[in-house]
C-alpha cells in the first residue's frame, strides 16, 4: 500500500534517482516541474519523482519516465533569483504508476507501493550487512576528504534494506544503473549487485589514485581546475543541479559585453570559477553573485552621447530654471567655457555654498540638463562612516558598496553629473572620517583608479563632474576644501523672490495640486504680503510651502466654484494663515537707551539682532549673557575698554569702578560668536552709560580694535539684505567694506543710507552725536594730535 492515496502531482528527475530514507536537494526550474511543485505546495506536500528515460530530450507524455519512482515530502522549498526553486525532499517509498493523467499541464498519478521482497535467513542478512558496511568504508577511504562522519552513519546501520537504499542513492553509478536497483524488489538480489558495483568503483578509485599520484608534480594550475570543474559538473549531474550552468553561462555573457578594464575583467573571472565549483547551497555563493551582478552591471565604458557643449543652449537653460544669481551663473558658463576648451571633464570641483533653499542642488540638475548628461545625487549630511564612502569589505555579513559607486550605477553612465549634497554635514565617528575618504574622490590626479572597498577594484571615475553643496565651509576640512573651486549663492532679494514665485513656484504648485491656471491667481499685492509678512528666509524653501497652503485652502473654494475663476487677495491671507508672523517693519519705532541694532551673518543668509545693555551699581564688573562665543565675548571687552578710556574726557561724572555693566544678546538659546558685532556692542554700553537712544532704523557691523579702529567684515551683501527686509533705512560700515556693496543690488542701495567709517569716534558720532575729545599721543622729539580712531 502507498502512504498516501489519490493522484499525486509528478516532478520529472533528469539526472538522479531517490532512493527512500534519503532526503535531497533539487533545483526545480522547467515550468511543468514548477506547476508540479505548486501543486504539490497547495496539498499536503506530497510528491511522485519519476526519472526520465531520455534525460537530453523534454517529456512530451507520461511514457517518457520510468512508471517506477519515489514518494517524496517536500521539506522545504525557496525561490531563487532566476524563478527557479531550491527544493530539499525526503523519499519514503518507492512506488509503482498505476494510472496517470495530465491535468492543468502537470501529470498525475495514482501509485501503489512496493516492499521487499525475498525471505532472509538471520545469517544471510549479517553477511550481507558486513559486507556492505566493509566495502563501503574502504571506497569512502579511497576518496579521502572529510569522511569521518559518513563511515560513522554507515557503520550506525542495522538495517539491510536501509543501508542497500544508502549505498545505491550516494554511490557514483551510472543513472540507468540507479533505476535498475530502485526496481529491483528482491531484497539479497539487490544486495549483491551493489557489492558487485561497489567493487568495480574500489578497483577504478585504486587506479585513479595511482595515476593522480604519479602526475602530481607534474600537473600544472589550469589541469586541474579542468579536472576539478569536471568532477563538479558530474556531481551537479548526479544530484539533478544542472541550472548553475546556466547562470555561469549568463555571467560569461554579460562579464563580456561589460566592456571591463583588463583589472576588473581578471577579477570578474576569477569570481565566476568559484561560484562554478561551489554549491548553490553554500552562504558564499549568493555572496559571489550579488558581487558579480554589481560588476556587470557597472558601466565601465558606457558614456553619455557625445556633443558638443553649448554655451548659448547651457545660458538659456539656467536662466530658464533660475532668475536672478547673475554671477553665479556667469561663473558656471566659464566653467563649462573651460570643459568646452579642454575638451574633458577632468578638473577642477564646483563647490556651491550658500544658505537653504536658494536653488544649490537645482544649479546641480539645470547643469546636467544643459550637458545632456544624466543626474545622481547623494546626501552626505549625517554620514559618520568612511564604509558609505568606500562601501564595506566583502567579508561583512550584509556588505554594500559606497555611496559613489551605487550613484554612478545608477546612472548607468560613467560621466553623469554628481551632486554632493550637504558636504558640509558630515560628521567623523568611531567607524573612520568620511570627509578623508572623499579626499580621493575629488581629486582629480587620483579618482581615475577609484578603489571601492566591497568592489575591490579600480573604477575611472575622471569623466564625473562632482558638485558639491553646503551651507557653511567652516565645518568643512581644509584638505577636502582645497580640492573645489568655491562658489558663493546669497540669498534673494524681496524683488528677486517675487519673481521666481510668479514665473516658477506659482506654477509649479497649481500643476501640483491639480488646479488649472484658469481657476485660479493670486494679486501681486497679496503676494509680496506673503513675501514680507510671512515669510523671512533667504532662499524661497517657506516661500514654496506658504505657496502650497494657498492652494490647499482655496481647493474646496474651487470646486463650489463651478469653473468661476477665483483670485486670492491680501485680505483672504489672514483666514489662510491667521495672524502675520513678521510685521511690515520688523524694528520698532523708538528703542531705550542701550538697545542698538545690528547685522549677523548666520549659515541660513543675513539676520539683524539687537544688542542690550543695562548698568547697575557695582563694582566694575561686566556681565555677559545670550550664549556669546569667545570672539563675541572679547569683542565686548574691547568696546569697555575704549569706553573706559574716553567717555570719562567727556563726562567726568561717569565711575566705572562704581558701575556693573550686563549685556545681552536676545535669543539666548542661540549660540553666537564672531568680531563683527563688535561696533554695536560699543554703541549700546555709549548709549546706556550717555543715556542717549540710538535710532532703531540705524543698523550697523564692524569690527574694532583696541586703538579705536573699526575693522572690515564679511557677509556684507547678505547682512544689508537682511537689514532692507527688516526695515532698516540706514547703516553704518567700515570704510573698506564699500566696494563689497557692489554685489548689493541697486533696488536695495537707493533705498538705504550708508556711512562709512575708519574710528570708533565715527560711529559714536553717527550713532549717538557725541564728538568725542581726541587722544593726543606723546612723541619722540615733541608732540602731534591724532584721533585715536585713525588708520595709518
């Protein structure tokens, strides 16, 4: 009788036979075998294999296989890469076809089991038992290698027919052989004719040891791995793993049509012998192919069409995409005037810096669009370990390459255009310094033998255009910074923003939320409210969003509208977003004595800040307070100072010594720190001490030295941006920071009044109309009046 009853589904087996008490690996990949496979997966697991009589032809019928098999259970199953299945089975019986029949393209059978048969004397079965046992293990010794725990199995037996069905299913005998000992019913019949095969297979084994022996010394490298991978294609034969060829056969094609540098071409094949003499089983196998499938699908020489660069045809298209950046733009268009001459990519990197939402990373996209090349970018803000740069050893348990090489895979092309972003945000751990390991990638003397730790061989990485971002280069390494030609963005004027909000954003966000420009429109009124009242950034990112809102909220308006065009004003601002965050004119209409306004410049574009002052009694201290870095903090040190030196010449009842002097900084949760608050610290401990108020629509920044001189500063053009949308109609600057107002735009400069200044006395004077006694300085050989304030 048969375990199980009912038609059973049928896999054909090609190249093995299954003995019962054995459990086995196959690799199912024919489709009908596949439909079996389901078949027996929706029941409960049970399986006739039937072998092929013909295993070079397809089975066309059922006649084709032999009507006796094995009644399998299907232990476990796995789908592979290709949509083949990994399958192990255990054989319980073998059985006989009593009927067969085809449905849904798969065949069926009905079964029934066969026993052994033949009556065994006690006597008879012990010999026959020890013999196999002994003729086992002398073949098991004549094929060396790890076979302790196979004669120990062996030697375990007490069962005749298990062991006869042992010996037969691991045995190396031809395949017609196998089905001959899988029909053969009669128990001692079969016993003998496998001692009879067993011994043929010790006599061959002896012969073939001596001859391996005899032609050790003399076989060379490439003999053997052709022995050893005939040896292999045996085995898969015997065990019905016959796909793997298929693959390798697949990776040769495709190694080849890579186009691979000869390094990459040696290591690839180097890779494809060892997944040929490994078992698909084996955890290293699937490592080898995901290497491989990497390396094959790198684009080693594919480039992008090669044209012509278009200088004319790159202009268009950055203005097209950016208003306003003049210079910026003017210093891509050389750049590229550069590529053009020098007919290469190789070269110097563009580091684009500027504050948030400006438009960095869309220069990146614009300048990709306009080479014709295709567009990768990686974010690097946050990364802390050298292995996402390089990728990480193949010896790690789950293994990728580095963020470079996955980008430029992606591109499918090997000279894309490669956007860095947020260069300035990496951050150095415990795992190793990813800024060191750009350092090669942006060179261009190295990065034509680029090493990726999990690829393991140089990719030419010269044709890449990099472009970095960043917002600030102050956290960026020396040696890395070195290696980009920086390229500074500031932020946009109220002007410049309203135009990119008309001409692109507006745009852009009704196509985005499905609303036709004929339904609706927004008064340029209402628009600069949003500019001025609800927005204050350097770049356009809130602007965008507050676009965005507008759409949201006038939305379920459209739709009651019934295709009337609705038009959003100043006064439908206020039910939109409620209350306006910004006034109109951010500094208020009288400050007390002490408090000055003055410039910052911050990562995020130009601020104003107000610095405060107030004296009590005490005992000459001075008291800082608003988290004031140590540069801030001497810059306050040094105004006392000069105030301490002078004030008394013109107010004798001022004490020092009687006074405790605070001052503070509002937003104290901020850090701050820098030299160029140092001209407003002095005007609000002046003003404090003379009790005369300082205008508050008076902005001022620069740096003052001990002697009285007021030194230049940075971020001039982002600072008086800040200043204008803030209100401010006056500003006080050191005189060599006036040709850096030439990047002021003009609507801006004629709307505000600049001084410019060399001393402190200067500013007191502009800020306070006090005029302050001049410090006279003795001489060798006499005396000569000069104003402390004044620069040689």
């Amino acid at each position: 009788m048969s375990f199980v009853s009912g038609y059973l589904p049928v896999i054909p087996l090609r190249n093995a036979v299954l003995f019962p008490g054995i459990s086995m690996p196959l690799r199912v990949g024919r489709e009908k075998s596949v439909q079996a496979l389901r078949q027996a997966t929706a029941g409960q697991n049970w399986v006739v294999l039937l072998g092929q009589k013909n295993p070079d032809t397809s089975i066309a019928k059922i006649e084709d296989l032999y009507s006796v098999g094995t009644l399998c259970k299907i232990e476990s199953q796995r789908k592979e890469d290709d949509g083949s299945f990994s399958v192990f089975v255990h054989a319980h019986q073998r059985v006989r076809v009593i009927k067969s029949r085809e449905e849904e393209g798969v065949f069926q059978v009905l079964t029934e089991g066969l026993e052994d048969i033949g009556q065994l004397d006690v006597k008879t079965k012990e010999a026959l038992l020890e013999s196999l046992k002994q003729i086992s293990l002398e073949t098991l010794d004549l094929l060396g290698g790890h076979v302790r725990r196979v004669k120990t199995w062996i030697g375990e037996i007490n069962d005749l027919s298990t062991l006869t069905n042992v010996c037969a299913g691991y045995a190396d005998f031809e395949l017609k052989e196998k089905q001959a000992l899988l029909e053969m019913l009669d128990l001692k019949e079969r016993a003998l004719r496998i001692l009879d095969l067993l011994q043929e297979q010790k006599e061959r084994l002896k012969v073939q040891n001596d001859i391996r022996e005899k032609l050790t010394d003399n076989i060379n490298q490439s003999q053997r791995e052709s022995i050893l991978r005939e040896q292999m294609r045996v085995i898969r034969e015997q065990l019905g793993d016959d796909d793997s060829k298929g693959i390798v056969e697949q990776y040769e094609a495709k190694i080849k049509d890579a186009q691979m540098t000869p390094e990459a071409l040696e290591l690839a094949t180097s890779q494809l012998r060892r997944l040929e003499s490994m078992n698909a089983a084996s955890p290293e196998y699937q490592i080898i192919r995901t290497h491989l499938d990497l390396m094959v699908s790198l684009p080693w020489s594919k480039s992008s069409e090669h044209k012509e660069i278009d200088l004319e045809e790159a202009e268009r298209i950055l203005n097209e995409d950016h208003y306003g950046m003049e210079k910026i733009k003017k210093r891509i268009l050389q750049h590229l005037a550069v590529m053009k001459l020098r007919k290469t990519h190789q070269g110097s990197i563009l580091l684009f810096v500027g504050p948030p939402g400006v438009g960095k990373t869309s220069l990146g996209k614009s300048i990709a669009r306009a080479l014709g090349k295709k567009y990768v970018r990686a974010a690097l803000g946050g990364v802390r370990d050298d292995s996402e740069i390089r990728g990480h050893r193949r010896t790690y348990i789950g293994a990728l390459p580095g963020r470079i090489i996955s980008s430029i895979k992606k591109a499918g092309e090997n000279d894309p255009v490669f956007i860095l972003d947020e260069i300035d945000k990496l951050s150095r751990g415990f795992s190793g310094d990813p800024a060191s390991a750009l350092l090669e990638t942006l060179d261009p003397e190295q990065n034509g033998s680029f090493q990726d730790h999990y690829l393991d061989t140089p990719f030419d990485l010269s044709k890449v255009m990099f472009i970095a971002t960043a917002n600030s280069l102050e956290t960026i390494p020396g040696p890395l910074l070195d290696r980009m030609e920086v390229i500074e963005l500031t932020g946009y004027t109220v002007d410049e923003k309203r135009q990119i909000a008309k001409n692109h954003l507006w745009p852009k966000q009704l196509k985005e939320h499905g609303i036709e420009d004929s339904q609706l429109g927004i008064t340029d009124e209402a628009l600069t409210s949003v500019l001025t009242r609800y927005t204050r950034e350097a770049g356009v990112r809130e602007l965008q969003r507050k676009l965005a809102t507008i759409c949201k909220a006038m939305s379920l308006r459209i739709v009651k509208a019934a295709g009337q065009k609705l038009t959003v004003d100043v006064g439908d601002l206020d039910e939109i977003f409620g209350a306006e965050r910004f006034s109109s004119d951010m500094i208020e209409s009288v400050l007390p004595p002490g408090v000055v306004t003055g410039l910052a410049w911050t990562p995020v574009g130009g601020d104003i800040l107000f610095i405060e002052t107030e004296e009590m009694p005490g005992n000459g201290q001075l008291l800082l307070t608003g988290q004031l870095g140590e540069v801030m903090q001497e810059s306050t040190k040094i105004a006392l100072s000069l105030l301490k030196a002078r004030l008394p010449l013109l107010d004798p009842n001022i004490d020092f010594s009687k006074k405790e002097i605070h001052v503070h900084v509002p937003a104290g949760a901020i850090p701050k720190d820098g030299p160029s608050a140092g001209v407003t610290m002095l005007s609000s401990i002046a003003s404090k001490l003379l009790k005369r108020p300082v205008n508050p629509k008076l902005a001022m920044t620069g740096e003052i030295s001990l002697r009285g001189s007021v030194l230049p500063v940075g971020g001039i053009k982002e600072k008086v941006i800040a200043a204008h949308r803030a209100g401010v109609n006056e500003i006080i600057l050191c005189k060599k920071n006036e040709k850096d107002l030439r990047e002021v735009p003009e609507s801006i400069k004629k709307d505000i009044k600049f001084h410019f200044v060399s001393s402190v006395n200067e500013v007191l004077k502009i800020a306070l109309g006090v005029d302050l006694p001049q410090i006279y300085i003795p001489t060798v050989g006499g005396s000569s009046p000069m104003e402390s304030g004044a620069i040689n």
